[in-house]
C-alpha cells in the first residue's frame, strides 16, 4: 500500500521525467562578443566530373587534367594528377561572382 509520502515521492519522478523528456523552446542569449556570428564561413558547392584529358606540357604527356563543373554558376574546377583515375564529385569552394 503506497503511503502519501511515497505517492509524492512517485509524482515528483513523474514530473521529473516528463519535464526531462520534452525540448525547451526559449530564446538563447549571448553575453559579450559571440566568436561564430563573427566568424566568415567558407561555402562549398558540388563539383562534378565533365571529362578527363591528357596534359601535355612543352609536347611531352605531363599526367592528366580532370575538369569539374560547378553545381552552381562559375568556371570548371581543373585538377592535375598523375593517374588518369578521376573521382566523380567533390565539394569545392563556392565562386565570388
């Protein structure tokens, strides 16, 4: 049989719990200066792989040439590599226009 000190006892963990379980929705503040809204943040767009070709440098092959193109606006992305082996996609920074 429960006693009313153990029924308060279970309501207090009841209420605990239920307050534990659910978000809180009210505003964060910030006191002084806050490092991230200061911060520049650097934005990435996909770049996707168009074609692959080969380099040739002073008429001698110098490895290959693998040319993205920018999800968004700008100019192709060109990457030099050695192997003729190109990833499809890759974030690349996004272009001041």
């Amino acid at each position: 049989m429960l006693t009313n000190k153990n029924l308060l006892l279970l309501n207090t963990l009841i209420i605990t719990f239920y307050l534990n379980t659910y978000p809180s929705f009210s505003k964060g503040k910030i006191y002084g200066q806050s490092k991230t809204l200061s911060k520049e943040y650097i934005k990435y767009e996909n770049c996707r792989l168009r074609k692959t070709e080969i380099n040739i440098k002073d008429g001698v092959k110098d490895g290959y040439k693998c040319i993205f193109k920018r999800q968004g606006k700008g100019k192709d992305v060109t990457v030099f590599q050695p192997s003729p082996v190109c990833q499809k996609s890759f974030k690349c920074k996004t272009e001041n226009q």
